[in-house]
C-alpha cells in the first residue's frame, strides 16, 4: 500500500546537519524521501536561516541551536529530529507555538554509556590513569597497593534509570554489590538493593556514579557538604550532566584522598569545537580520568540514534503519529487503510474541536474516526474522514480559532 503524506514525497525536503548517521538517510530513502540532503558540520543561525525557509524535517545532534528566530522563519518545517539524548539546543517554547513535532532519543546509546561507567570502574580501582602516564612518561610504576578488584565491591547507582538500571545488570555480573538511590521509587533488577537515604549510599559505596537528570534541581547535587560524606577512598563517576557535581569540591576531596579518584565525561563548559581549548579545575590531578562528552559516542549508539528519530520522523510524516514528541502531544496512530487524514494543531482553548467538526460535517463529509490529546499549551486533532478534503475545507480548518497548522494526508 503506498503510504498517503502531505504532499508528494518528491517535494519533500529532509536536511540533516552535523553528520547525522548514514542509517537515517537510509531510512528516508528507503521510506521514499529522495530529497535529503546531508551535512558533516553544524549551522550558524545565520546559515541556518538561509536554508530553513524550504526545509520540512530537519536533522540536528547537539552544536546546532534552534532558537526562536530560526523557528519564526521556518514556515515549512513540520518536525525536528535531535539525533542525541537531549533538546537543550531547541528553543522549546517556540517549537511548541509554531506546532513543530520535536524528536530526541533518549536511550538508544544506554548500553554505550553503561559500558563506559564500568570501564571507568575497573580503571580507577586499579590506578589505570597513575600507571598509564608513568608509563609514557618512562616510569615503571609496578605496585599491587592500592589496586582492586571490582568483584566484592559496592557500586552505589544514584540515579536508577534507563543507564543506572544496564550499569546495574552489568556489575552484578561483575560480581559486585549493587546499592541504588532514586527520587522515586524503582523496581530492583537482580540483587541490586534500593537504598532511601542518599547519605546512606555515600556513606557505604566504593564506587558512585551519578546517573540523574540537569537542571535546577540538579545543580550541585554533590555539593561540598555531601562530597565530604563520601567514604574515604571511594571513587567517583560523573556520566550524567556536567552541572550536577562541584567539580571544586570534587578536586580537594582528590587532594586530600577523601575519594581515591574521579571520572568525568560531562562538565559544567564545554567547548564548542574541536579546536576550542578546554580548561577543568580536574587536569592533572592523579588517578583522574576526563574525557570529551564521549560517553555514547560509539558507532553503534549513533547507528541506533539514527533508526530510533529517522523512524519517529517518517511515522509522523507518514502518519501523524507523534509519539515520542516534546513539543506537539503524543497521539500512537494506527496507519490509515481507507479514507484520508487530517492533521490539526492549535492551540489549547476552548471550543476548538467543535468548531473543527462543525467545519467538516458542514460540507457533507463523514468522521470516520477522530483522535485528541492536548498538553499545557496546544492540542492536536487527528480526523479520518470518509471523502477527500477539498481545497475550501482545508482552507476554512486553517481560520478555526487558535489553529497553528493544518495539514492531510492524501
């Protein structure tokens, strides 16, 4: 059956910028989307502005910022794909007003990630990074103390997500113990043992790693106060965001050995590029372990990225499926088998659905079946409807008051 979309496939332009997996192009031209044009490096607004006026799914990672005046412009932009865990560079706000779709993945690099903390576990244990610049330094730092073993030791999880969960699973079969904290309460995987006070998971963990949510709730999480209730000689793992830990804390529990050392992948800046300098409070201090943002940097976490949004964008291109959305209201749509689809965003007030039926009932069409869902700002009507919707009846859909945008596929 030849998939209905809003116009012909072959009019539909798909840009993807800063070297978006090739298994999203793939997926597009596979779906019929002959139009997609790839680009290895990030937009400026201003070079994004001179092509977004005739784009209508645009592919971003994490460089390229979408902000207010980008979203103004793009008039014929139905979605926005965020090939990465987060949408921090997408003004939001302005994307749920302009009704674009906006689409993240936010667990298909979880097995990348939960490797990475227990690389990081067996390093820090062992005094990898010590050994590793003596060596390249001439030195032959051959000594058993102060080095372990992960097996028998405690892991404490804070954060029992997606990540904490995997991280979880993969120490137990490590032999270690497994203690968790969670603002809300999680279902235990294997042994992994909850624990309700968070002092209490500082207090007995050999390892910690943090596994939460940036924002302002999260700022500081490890303050000064709680890095000091750590137990001596534990190790720290910072995979989460970079904002999260006091990273000044952080360097004078490393120098006075109240943590035995320290692996951060985010921080609280970063630079822009690869040739920007980048600056922590952490270098050079022993047993610690930085590394660039890399934590679901592996060809096979981008693959899947790729997959996981391409899909998510051709569903709701296909078929208005919103699932998986921040911006416009999640609606899981079966694919249409008879009769054509309209798709109306507007904002969320009273009387819009009536007045959306009225237009449509008003010229003699039926409403084979009709699906709604509404968040704070917008809602989002989905009609099947018997005949196909003619020019008048789109046209009038598009004055309903409060309408964002309208589109059908027939």
């Amino acid at each position: 059956m030849q998939l209905k979309t809003t116009f012909p496939k072959d009019k539909i332009n798909v840009l993807l910028l800063e070297g978006v997996h090739p298994s999203a192009v793939k997926l597009f031209n596979e779906a019929g989307y002959q139009r997609v044009e790839s680009v290895s490096k990030a937009l400026t607004e201003t070079e994004l502005l001179s092509k977004i006026s005739n784009t209508h799914i645009l592919g971003i990672r994490s460089k390229t910022q979408l902000t207010k005046n980008v979203l103004d412009a793009a008039q014929k932009l139905i979605a926005a794909g965020c090939f990465c865990i987060g949408t921090n560079q997408v003004n939001m706000s302005s994307a749920t007003n302009n009704g674009v779709a906006v689409f993240n993945s936010p667990f298909s690099n979880t097995r990348s990630v939960a490797e990475l903390v227990i690389a990081y576990s067996i390093m820090l244990l062992r005094r990898i990074p010590e050994k590793n610049d003596g060596a390249h330094k001439g030195l032959w730092l051959k000594d058993a103390s102060s080095s372990f073993e992960v097996r028998g030791k405690t892991i404490g999880i804070i954060g029992y997500g997606h990540i904490g969960s995997q991280v979880s699973v993969m120490a137990e079969s490590l032999g270690m113990k497994v203690i968790f904290y969670d603002v809300e309460p999680k279902l235990s995987l294997g042994n992994a043992t909850p624990i309700k006070q968070l002092d209490d998971l500082l207090k007995k963990s050999d390892i910690i790693t943090l596994h939460v949510p940036g924002g302002k709730e999260t700022a500081n999480f490890l303050n000064a106060q709680r890095i000091s209730k750590i137990k001596k000689g534990a190790a720290l793992i910072n995979l989460s965001r970079g904002e999260v830990v006091d990273l000044e804390a952080a360097s004078k529990a490393l120098i006075n050995k109240q943590i035995s050392g320290m692996a951060v992948d985010v921080f609280p800046e970063e630079p822009e590029s690869n040739q920007q300098k980048f600056i922590s409070v952490l270098q050079n201090l022993p047993n610690v372990i930085l590394t660039p943002h890399i934590g679901g940097s592996t060809v096979e976490a981008q693959e899947n990225i790729g997959i996981d949004v391409a899909t998510k964008l051709i569903n709701y291109l296909n078929a208005g499926s919103s699932v998986g959305s921040l911006s416009v209201p999640p609606l899981n749509l079966p694919m249409q088998q008879s009769g054509y689809r309209i798709l109306h965003i507007h904002k969320n007030q009273p009387g819009v659905l009536s007045e959306i039926n009225s237009v449509v009932s008003g010229k003699d069409v039926n409403i084979l079946s009709q699906y709604l869902n509404t968040n704070a700002h917008i809602g989002y009507v989905v009609l099947d409807i018997e005949k196909r919707p003619t020019n008048k009846i789109m046209e009038e859909l598009k004055k309903v008051s409060g309408t964002i945008r309208v589109r059908s596929l027939v």
